[in-house]
C-alpha cells in the first residue's frame, strides 16, 4: 500500500478554498496522509454530543470541535508574502530540498 504525501504539514498556516468555512485561514493541527485530510483549527467545526466519562476527566455535554477537510480544499498562505499559493520544491545548494511559495519563490520551510 502506497502512502500518500501531502505537501501541507503540521502546522502551517492554510487558507479554506471552497465549502462553507470558504476564505477562513487557518493552523493545521493534524495530517491523516493515508486519507488525505487535515484538521484546521476554527474550520468545520462539528457538535460532538459526549457521555461523561470520570474515569478520563470528560465532562458529558455538547462538545464543538474541527472535523478533517479534505487537502485539496486548502491552499498553503506563504509565510513571507502572505499570499494563498501552491507549493513548489526546490533543492538548496547545502543539498536541503525545501518547499518553495510559487508566487514570490521564498522558502516555506525553517
């Protein structure tokens, strides 16, 4: 079974591009690279009704939380321009290959 890779990570900062969380920005919280989705804090959020638990500290109630979207529902915001952009990569001359912004070619990664 082959994995499949996403070029966005943990937390980068991501802009929603179509459903109804459409032009919210954005930090991942969590990949699942296998179903290709992200959870992205303040995005999709769903009410989760619970049944306490004392035994694990979980107060019963309706809890609101993020629901995975799909990766190809947002778009990388660049962290030097500040732009929504797709992902480019790009090898260094200290043999690093990093994401590059497609817009104004700045370094994406640390």
């Amino acid at each position: 079974m082959s994995r499949l890779t996403s070029p966005i990570r943990k937390s980068d900062n991501v802009l929603v591009v179509t459903g109804k969380d459409r032009g919210k920005r954005g930090r991942v919280l969590r990949v699942a690279p296998d179903k290709n989705r992200l959870v992205v804090e303040g995005v999709n959020l769903i009410k989760r009704h619970t049944k306490p638990n004392p035994g694990k500290q979980i107060k019963g109630g309706i809890v609101e939380r993020e629901a995975p979207v799909h990766a190809s529902n947002v778009q990388l915001v660049c962290p030097e321009c500040g732009a929504q952009t797709r992902i480019g990569h790009k090898i260094l001359g200290d043999g690093r290959k990093v994401r590059i912004c497609r817009k104004c070619e700045g370094v994406v990664d640390k």
